[in-house]
C-alpha cells in the first residue's frame, strides 16, 4: 500500500505531518506501507510501486479538490476518503453553501467577489470574512470588523477571486463523519482565531471532547454533520465544521465547511474524536484502508 503526502499546496507541511503519523500508524495495524511524497512523478512512482490500496493523505490543492483523485480513478488505484466529484465541491466553499442551502443545512449569506472588488469597496456589510475559495486549513483569512473606516487591504498573494461570508460569532465546533456515522463534537478553545497556527502548533487551541454543550445543539451537530457528508457525496471520513451563537439558541448555529480530508496530525481533531470512541488510531486508519474503492 503506498501513502500519499506532502505535494505542492499551501498545505505540505501538514500533510506530510498527516502522512508520517498514518504510515506509522497502518504500519503497527500490519500493512505493507510505502511513503510517497507526491510531485510530477507522481502517475510513474505508483506505477513502478503498484499499490493495492492508495491512502491519500495530501491536504488543499491538487490532493483534496478531486485532481489525484482522478488521476487514482485512471490508474484504476483504490483510494481513501471521497471520490472525485464530492472532492471538488466540497473544496470550492461556495458551492459547498450551495450544495448546503439545498439540503436545508443553514449557511450565513456569502458571495464570490474579484479581488478588486473587495479592495475597493464594502461588498457585504461588516463584519465579514475574505478567504480563498478552494484552499483550507485557514489559509488566507481576513477580517473586515464592524465599523470599519474601509476595505480590507490583501495580500497581492490572494486569488483573483475570492469569498465574502458574514461573520458568524460564537463557539467552534466540529464533527467528525466515519462512513454513515458521525462521532462526536468538539468544543475548539482559542486564545483568538483558529487559524493555521491554532489548528497545528503543540498548544495552539484547546479541544473539549466530547464538547459540553445542550443535548439540542450536540445532536444537531450530529445531524446536520451526516447530512453534509451526504449532501456532498463524501466516502470514508469527513469532518464539518460549525459556529454557534449561544444567544440564539438552535438558530444560532450554522455550517462553514466540510474538510474531506481531516488532518491527521498528533493535533488533528478526527483521530481525536474517534479515540473518544474508543477507536484507536491504527484501527481508524485501518478502517479507511478496508473501505478504499475506486468509483466513489
């Protein structure tokens, strides 16, 4: 079996952190395991190792948004997580709203907009959020907070295009899909944003798992997560993500994204959620092994 990590995205480090930890892992569950760094070469070297089953643990761009998932269909590989299609969608946040919206999932108002536009002018009432459209792992977020005199000033370095929401405030939550079951919810502690360094440096945030919250919002949580996962089209493991405003009760919690591809880094959430459960790490990864497929 071969691991696929790193790549060329925004997000390398913590795939190959991701792909380490489950190589290790699928490792001590008995597997056979190549690493494999995914670049150019990437068609030749599973070709040269023929691997019955591919675990895809690349992250963002070209691994995440349905393009090695393509390549995996082509080769006739067998691969983890979803297929191409709920890949694609589930990485462009727009869509995803959309494909929500749809479902009756609730979502805050959001708009694609072109990088000048949003430099130039107010196109959402503050506060509101700017983000990439299709990368993850809050790379490239931006605040535009209440009151504020003007636009938000971006990098040169952001997309042409890009993606407006309302700030939805409150509590970070997040659940955990494994095939038709969704996990648990974690309550995400921060000393701010959680952004990248949150999500991934030792210390960053603090998980409370299972997350103390009113039976109505933590089976809500459950809910509207499996309905995502199935909204999209997502195989395997997913994780969405969620806002709660205590003050508004129900109404007050909202959907931001699905990650098709959870981190699975010594501080990733998944494998947390499902510890919690009572499965191990080996038996998680494991389980995403036995339910690889093409066709997805």
């Amino acid at each position: 079996m071969a691991v696929i990590m790193g790549g060329p995205s925004a997000e390398r480090e913590v795939s190959l952190s991701s792909g380490r930890e489950c190589a290790a892992a699928l490792g001590q569950a008995g597997y056979d395991v190549v690493s494999v760094d995914a670049a150019v070469d990437l068609p030749a070297r599973l070709a040269e190792i023929k691997p019955d089953v591919v675990f895809n643990a690349l992250h963002g761009r070209w691994g995440e948004d349905g393009c090695v998932q393509g390549l995996l269909e082509w080769l006739g590989i067998p691969y983890t997580h979803s297929g191409v299609l709920a890949s694609a969608l589930a990485m462009d946040k727009q869509r995803t709203k959309d494909a929500y919206r749809a479902a009756g999932l609730p979502v805050v108002e959001s708009r694609l907009a072109s990088l000048a536009e949003v430099r130039a002018r107010h196109v959402l009432v503050p506060p509101y959020v700017i983000k990439p459209n299709n990368e993850g792992s809050s790379v490239g977020i931006y605040f535009v907070h209440d009151g504020a005199n003007g636009p938000a000033q971006l990098s040169d370095d952001m997309p042409d295009m890009v993606l407006v929401e309302a700030f939805a405030p409150g509590r970070e939550l997040t659940t955990t899909v494994m095939g038709d079951r969704a996990l648990t919810v974690t309550d995400i502690l921060t000393d701010g944003w959680y952004d990248y360094d949150a999500k991934y440096k030792p210390g960053g945030s603090r998980h409370i798992v299972p997350a103390d919250l009113p039976a109505e919002i933590f089976d809500a949580c459950l809910d509207y997560a499996l309905r995502a996962h199935r909204a999209l089209g997502c195989r395997g493991v997913s994780r969405t993500d969620f806002r709660w405003d205590e003050a508004r009760g129900l109404a007050g919690l909202i959907l931001l994204e699905t990650n098709t591809q959870p981190g699975m880094t010594p501080t990733s959430l998944s494998p947390e959620q499902a510890a919690v459960c009572g499965i191990a790490f080996p038996e998680f990864c494991d389980w995403m092994v036995r339910d690889a497929s093409c066709n997805r």
